[in-house]
C-alpha cells in the first residue's frame, strides 16, 4: 500500500520567510514540502525556480516534491537535481515527445519523476509512463486548473484517481487544488494517498489539525478497501 504523505503547498506560504514556513510546517507533521514552479507560460502565474530550492535545501533536508507548470521541464532537470530538489513531476500536455528521455534524465540527476495531468487531460495518457522500462513513480493529478492556489476542487477528477488506483496498487497517486477537510474523503475514498493543500492548510488557525484530519482520512480509506 502506498503511504500517507501530507504535503503541504509552500505557494501559500509566506515566501519572505520560506525556511522558517518549512520548518513549520515539517513540526506539525507534514511528510513532504510542495513546491509550485511557474514559468508564466504553461500557466499564467509566476513563482520559484531552481534558486529558491537551492535556498531552502540549505535550511531543510525535508523531500521537495517539486511540481513544474513550465512549457519546456527538460531545460530545468539538471539546475533542480543540482539544487537539491527531491521529486521532479512534470506535465504530460508538455512532453508528449520526450517523456522517456525525460524520465531518465531525472533519474540520472538522483530525482524521483513524476507527471502530472490538468483537468481536461485523460488519464489514459500516464498509462504508458507508469508502465514504462523506466517509469514514473508519481502521478499528480490535478483538481484545478494550474496556477493559483485557493482555487475550487473539482470532484469529478475523481474518477481518474479511481482509475488509476484500480490499476496500480502501490503507485503513489497525488492530488492537488482545493484539498482540504471538506474534500479530503472524495479524494481518500477514490484512492489518493500524496495530498497537496495550501490554503486549507496555511490558512487554518490550527494547521497541524488540518494535516492530521487529511492524514486520518486517507489512512481510513485505506484500512477499508
Ligand atoms: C496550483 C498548484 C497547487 C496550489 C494548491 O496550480 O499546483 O499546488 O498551490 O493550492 P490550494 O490547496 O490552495 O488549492
Ligand atoms: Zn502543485
């Protein structure tokens, strides 16, 4: 069974102070860091790149799962993998052409890869890379549309996590935008165990609590099926 991992979304962090949200957010329990990378041209937002992990790698030796909305994630591989990211998920819409080539050059680099589809992608597309020789090890499904945190979770991409958990037992499927207490069991329920949450997280009084409650539930629909 693939483990519960809560990884909370440093974009809504206070980015003038990353080292010490980190720090934070690793004391209240999360398992992983989230890192959201915009290039203002897959979506229409800018945030971190490479320096900034380099920066925080400094302070932490927490998993970075970094999650790329760039147009081109193979010019990006080697400065991440320098810098000290853990995990390297790019998108399918982006690398339809090169993802073979991709994935082993983020293996090479001593990352964990990963893709990740927008909402309007189907989940037959990941097939062949989790069943790839070299595969990924992680597929991110989204539940906004990329770009912004605080957005609305969009139940209906529930059918593919379910898909895809039917298929792969033990791959660790992950879900982010709009996660939260009030949607964490419809991602549970389907099969997610890598929860990304921002807003529900950094804006809670209590965000420990917040990242108990998303652990609880996805431990619970695990023990059930
Ligand atoms: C959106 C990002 C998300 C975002 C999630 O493009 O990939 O990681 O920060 O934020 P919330 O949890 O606020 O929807
Ligand atoms: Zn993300």
């Amino acid at each position: 069974m693939a483990a519960a991992k809560i990884a909370p979304s440093m974009l809504s962090s206070d980015f003038a102070n990353l080292a010490a949200e980190a720090e934070r957010m690793l004391r209240l329990g999360a398992d992983w860091l989230h890192m959201d990378v915009m290039d203002g041209h897959f979506v229409p937002n800018l945030t971190i790149g490479a320096p900034v992990i380099q920066s925080l790698r400094k302070h932490t030796k927490a998993y970075l799962d970094c999650h790329l909305m760039v147009t081109n994630p193979s010019d990006y591989v080697e400065a991440f993998g320098k810098a000290g990211a853990s995990g390297f998920t790019f998108h399918i819409e982006v690398s339809r052409d090169n993802w073979e080539e991709l994935i082993k050059s983020i293996k090479a680099k001593g990352m964990r890869p990963g893709v990740s589809l927008r909402p309007g992608t189907p989940v037959e597309d990941v097939f062949p890379l989790v069943e790839a020789e070299n595969p990924v090890e992680l597929v991110l499904i989204m539940t906004v549309e990329p770009g912004f945190g605080g957005q609305k979770f969009m139940p209906e991409m529930m059918d593919k996590v379910r898909t895809l958990r039917k298929k792969y037992p033990s791959l660790d499927i992950e879900v982010d935008g709009g996660l939260g207490p009030s949607t964490i069991d419809a991602a549970a329920s389907a099969g997610a165990n890598c929860i990304v949450a921002g807003s529900s997280i950094f804006g809670a009084a209590e965000p420990g609590e917040v990242m108990s409650a998303l652990r609880k539930s996805v431990e619970v629909s695990q023990n059930k099926s």
